[in-house]
C-alpha cells in the first residue's frame, strides 16, 4: 500500500515537472515570437518615417526641376502635403478603432503607401533612355499628385495605429516593457528624420539640380 502511495506521488511529481518544462519552453517562444513581432512594427515605423522625409526633403526641388511649378506652388504643395500626413492619421484611428481593427488598417494603409512609393518615380523617370513615348508635364504632375495622395494615406493609417499596436504586443509584460518599447519606438523617429534627407541631397547634387534650375543633366 506504501509502495503505491509512492509511486503515486513519484508519477504527480514527474508530471509536474513535466508540465513546468513546456510551459518554459513555451514561455521561451512567445518571447521570441514577441521580439520579433516588435522588431518587425519598428523596422515598419522606421521605413515609413525614412520615406516620408525624403520625399518631403525632395519635394520642392521636384517640383521646380521637373514639373515645371514655380517655387512659391512648390512650397505650398509642400506645406499642404505635410498637413494632410497630420491630419490624416484622426480617420485612420476612427477606421481602426469604429471597423477594421489595427492590424488591418496598418496592412491596408501599407499598401497604399507602396503604391505611392512606385507612382513616384514613374513621375520622375525619362521614359525616352527606354525607347519609350515621353511623358509630359502634365503626364508628371498627375502621378506626381496621386503619389502624394496616395503616401498621405497611407501615412495616416500607419501613423495613428503602429504605435498602440506595438504595444498591444507586450501588454502581458507589464509597464516597463512597454516603457521600452516606446523608447525604442522615438528613437527609430528621431534616427530617421535626420538621416533620410541625406541620399535626396546626394542625389540631387549629382544631377546639379539647383532651387532654381530648371531641368535634370
């Protein structure tokens, strides 16, 4: 009897062990699977951020250059555009919270934002070096407008939800985890809004386009 009480209790114990060792092990792969959710909500904030600056650096050199618009329509475009990337993310939020929920808005408004990122260097391309008709001013200026649309979307959509998804996926960490995540998430902004001018600026001095010029080399 002795004996089967023992063999008993030797059964709870290699079962209990068990037990904590699958919940370690799967403790161990949500974190995992946690970190690289966060990173992948980071990366996607930090490439949304270095975009939308280098259009906005290189968009009234764009338009003086290129599209043949005077520099005061240029800077209003400019200015316009920056206030509707603003403006945008209040209907993105309502979107997210009122009917698709986060996670759909910010892949939705992703691809929004991509097809933006190709309309505009459609605009920008000499279509004649492909043996191609060439585009007119027109032509350009209206792939040029849809692009912006376009990025000013999908920037709203990615702006108001990317942040409060981001931590939505360490809530179960508690309050310093999300802590450092929102660190971490400024400080992807911060790097990016200074950096991402730098490659429109070199490339744009390579083809000697001035404020004033009135033509790509």
């Amino acid at each position: 009897m002795s004996r089967t009480h023992n063999d008993s209790d030797t059964d709870r114990l290699l079962v209990t062990e068990r037990d904590c060792q699958l919940d370690d092990h799967n403790n161990r792969r949500g974190n995992t699977s946690t970190f690289f959710v966060t990173l992948s909500i980071l990366v996607t904030e930090m490439c949304e951020r270095l975009t939308y600056y280098s259009i906005s650096a290189g968009l009234i050199l764009f338009c003086t250059s290129k599209l043949d618009i005077g520099q005061a329509n240029a800077t209003t475009i400019n200015q316009v555009f920056g206030g509707f990337v603003y403006i945008i993310p209040i209907i993105g939020g309502f979107l997210a919270d009122s009917y698709l929920g986060r996670f759909k808005t910010i892949w939705i408004s992703s691809l929004i934002y991509i097809v933006g990122v190709f309309l505009l260097p459609a605009a920008a391309i000499e279509y004649k070096n492909w043996n191609w008709a060439e585009l007119s001013v027109t032509g350009r200026t209206a792939l040029f407008g849809t692009a912006l649309v376009c990025v000013a979307l999908g920037t709203g959509g990615i702006k108001a939800n990317v942040g409060p998804f981001g931590a939505e996926q360490i809530e179960s960490l508690g309050k310093e985890a999300i802590q450092t995540f929102f660190n971490w998430f400024y400080w992807v902004i911060n790097m990016s809004a200074p950096s991402s001018p730098t490659p429109v600026w070199r490339t744009f001095s390579k083809k000697s386009v001035l404020p004033g010029g009135s033509s790509f080399r």
